[in-house]
C-alpha cells in the first residue's frame, strides 16, 4: 500500500478522532476537584477515543458495500443500525473495562459490574451517532468518487465521439476524391495512353497508402499534408493538363507545425470544381501559409467565377467546405476559422489555426 493511501486509510481518521480526545483531554486537566497532568488525562479520557479512528476504514468499507441508494435503501438501513449500535456498545465495553484497568473508576460507583452495562447502554446511543456520521462521510466520498469516474468516463466517451464524428467526414470526402481520380484513370484508359495510367495508378497507390498510414491521426506536420497534396494535385494536373496552374508558397519553418490531417485536398478540390472545371481558359490555384500572432493562416484562392451575391458559408451545399468548418469546430472550437470571400478576380479560403509543433489530439 501506498504512503498516499496509508495516509487515506489510517491518518485521516486518527487526525479527526483527535479533536475530541484533545477536548476531553483538556478538560479532565482543567478540573478543579483532581490535580491531574495533561498526560494522565490523555491516558484516563483521550486514548480510548482512538477506538474510533481504528474501526472507521471498516464503517466506511461498509458503507461503500452497502450505500443507501433508493433501490437498496431497506438492505443498508439493515446492516448500518445494527452495525452503529454494535459499535457504540463495544466501544461502551471497551471504555469500562479501560478505566477499570487505569483505576480510574469514579468514587461515586458502587458497582463494577452496573457501572460497565450503563456505560454500554449509553453508548450503543451515542455510539449509533458516530457510527452515523462515519457512515455520512463515507457517503459523501463515495458520491464524489462516482461523480468524478462519470466525469472522466464522459470525457472520454465525448473524444471518442468526437474521433468518430470527424473520422465519418473524412469518409464522406475520400470516395468523392477516388471516383474523381478513378473517372481520370479510365479516361487515359480508354485514350490509350499507358505511361499516363500508370502513373496515374502509381500516384493513386501513393495516397491510398497515405491514407491506411496516417487516415487514423487527426492532426499530422503541414509538410505531410503537403506532400499528399502535391500527389493529388499531379492526378490533377493530367486531368485539365495546361489548364491548371498550382503555386505553393510555404515557408520552410512552418512545414512542422501540426494541422488537420487531409484538410488541404477537399479545399484545393473545391477549388479546381469552382474555379478551373468552370473556365475553358487556363485557371490558377495559389497556396499559401502565414504565421501571425501565434496562428497559422493557410489561405488558397483561385482566379474563378466569384460568389453569388447573398453566398454563405453556413447555408453552403458543398461537403467540402462544409465538413472543412465541422472538423476545425471539433478539433479546435473557438480558436480556429474558416473564412471564404471573394478576392480580386476569384475567390479567397482562409483556414486560421493555432500554431503549434505538436499535436493537439491523440488521434
């Protein structure tokens, strides 16, 4: 066992059942009739309250056995009164018997015999009141322990929940991006253009493998995420061939700071669907991260049609950027944003996050 839980088990109690054993104590030596120092009085009327203080990790492993909740109520009314008048009673034995043995006896008793069954009687009363307030206070920690394991229980039941919530709007975005990919595969296919579709195929392999690997962390380094991104952005690049222009501008000390695992792609996607695949004429996406006041700016624009007057965000039909605001709320509440805008001769997507270099969730 423990110095913590001897400490619990033993110290506790002997420091409460103190306070009474000093009181008395200090009152047998303040008599006036008897000349007796402090530590006879200790040892005449203090000692014996110990008894208490060795029987209350018992009264309260009972009282953690029997609780008196409503449906078991009856059970521990049962066990505890007979439990708190034994223990007044022995403790009424124990305390004439003592006295008996110090000759301590008051001068008044007459009989030895009567004046230890009074003293039982009296105490299987008195005994039952602190028996009741050892059981009381056993209650009342054995509340605030289940209170407290419902607390973490509920806080771990709340992160998985969360880990499942972002884990399925992960999902709802990986098979948009593999029939978009797998549609671009068949096409060189069907063109029959082999070099193409095999690299292709290689670069499909590549993030399938990204996505078994590292699909389970919620939060991996930018540079991780970038090299994902630029392995999507190469399917891509075949797809609309000239047509697509990609500039990435991100600072090499920023490349470790830890954001949301596949947060780029859906954004960088939406981005081609609404800006590239709208125009005939070649289209650009540019990439770019800040830091600034301890947070991380990830800003993507695209030179396509801007947005329709009245746009929203929260009134958006687009899984992407829709599950985008999802997971930064789950992740990071208040601290992270999404901010979509039109910008000169395009539209604007800004992820703010708080810069740190290790990772906020467990994954």
């Amino acid at each position: 066992m423990t110095s913590r839980r001897l400490l619990l088990r033993w110290g506790i109690p002997f420091a409460f059942w103190s306070i009474p054993a000093a009181l008395l104590t200090v009152l047998t030596a303040s008599e006036s009739e008897r000349q007796v120092s402090l530590g006879r009085a200790f040892i005449e009327q203090g000692a014996v309250w110990y008894y208490w203080a060795l029987i209350t990790p018992r009264v309260l492993a009972l009282a953690r056995r029997y609780p008196l909740e409503p449906s078991r109520t009856v059970r521990g009314l049962l066990v505890h009164i007979p439990a708190g008048l034994l223990a007044g009673c022995v403790f009424g034995l124990v305390y004439g018997l003592y006295l008996t043995a110090l000759g301590a006896i008051p001068d008044q008793v007459t009989s030895l015999r009567s004046f230890i069954f009074k003293g039982m009687m009296f105490w299987t009363c008195f005994g039952l009141v602190f028996y009741t307030t050892i059981v009381s206070i056993g209650f009342a920690l054995s509340y605030q322990e289940r209170l407290r394991e419902r607390e973490v229980a509920s806080s771990k039941l709340e992160a998985r929940l969360v880990e499942a919530q972002l884990n399925t709007l992960r999902m709802q975005l990986q098979p948009h991006f593999l029939f978009n990919t797998l549609n671009t595969i068949a096409m060189y296919v069907r063109d029959g253009d082999r070099t193409t579709s095999i690299r292709l195929l290689t670069r499909l392999s590549e993030l399938l493998r990204h996505l078994l690997d590292a699909g389970h962390a919620q939060e991996v380094p930018l540079q991780m995420e970038l090299e994902h991104l630029k392995r999507y952005l190469d399917i891509e690049g075949s797809r609309f061939s000239d047509r697509l222009r990609v500039t990435i501008d991100v600072p090499a000390e920023l490349q470790d700071a830890f954001v949301p695992n596949l947060i780029l792609q859906p954004l960088v996607e939406n981005a081609i669907r609404h800006g590239v695949a709208a125009r005939a004429a070649a289209s650009s996406v540019e990439l770019m991260a800040r830091r600034e006041n301890g947070r991380l700016a990830l800003t993507l624009r695209n030179d396509g049609p801007a947005l329709p007057n009245g746009w929203s965000l929260a009134e958006t039909t687009g899984i992407g950027l829709r599950n985008t605001a999802l997971r930064l709320q789950h992740l990071y509440g208040d601290q992270a944003a999404l901010h979509v805008r039109n910008a000169a001769g395009g539209v604007s997507v800004q992820v703010e996050l708080p810069y740190r270099t290790t990772p906020v969730t467990d994954g």
